[in-house]
C-alpha cells in the first residue's frame, strides 16, 4: 500500500474544491466524512493471531499438497500448483500484517 494519504491532507484538499469554497457547509460535511472513514493501515497481528493464522496456513498447504498430486496430470504447464498459491498468500500477509 504505497498510495496511502493522511486525512489531514485529504481534509485540507477539500478546502481547495472550488464548489465548496462556495458552499461551506458542504465542506464540512465532506471534512465529518473524511474522519468517520476507518484507517487504511493494517492493523498488525497479534501473537495469538499470528499462531492461528499459521496453524490454519499448515492444515490448507496439505489439503493443497494432496489436491496438487491428484491433480498433477490435470493442469495445464503454466497454472501454478496450490502449494505454491499457499505460501505466497502466507508471504504477503506476513508483510502486510505482521508486526
């Protein structure tokens, strides 16, 4: 999430809207909205979370596992294996959620 901006920046944008600048009741219903919005940032994992998290990644990689040896004369050459699709799920959520 590299595109993040703060609500003091997005409140003080509205400011600037020309409609608005006529219209200043307008604006501060805009400015209530922009706060009442919830934060864009993730909110880490904790422990217990995380443990869980984990757990339940283990229990699908070997549903996975077993799905892609069933499966291995099914697919197509340039479809990824599950297993494959586990671990980069776990990848991304560890940097996205984890402390």
């Amino acid at each position: 999430m590299n595109d993040l901006i703060s609500r003091q920046a997005a409140i003080s944008h509205v400011d600037d809207v020309p409609y608005i600048k006529d219209h200043p009741n307008v604006g501060l219903l805009w400015k209530a909205w922009i706060e009442s919005l919830p934060s864009a940032q993730p909110e880490p994992l904790t422990d217990k979370e995380q443990r869980i998290f984990l757990a339940a990644m283990g229990r699908e990689e070997k549903v996975c596992k077993q799905v892609d040896e069933e499966c291995r004369d099914c697919r197509e050459p340039y479809e990824d294996s599950l297993v494959r699709v586990c671990h980069e799920i776990a990848r991304k959520v560890k940097g996205a959620l984890w402390t």
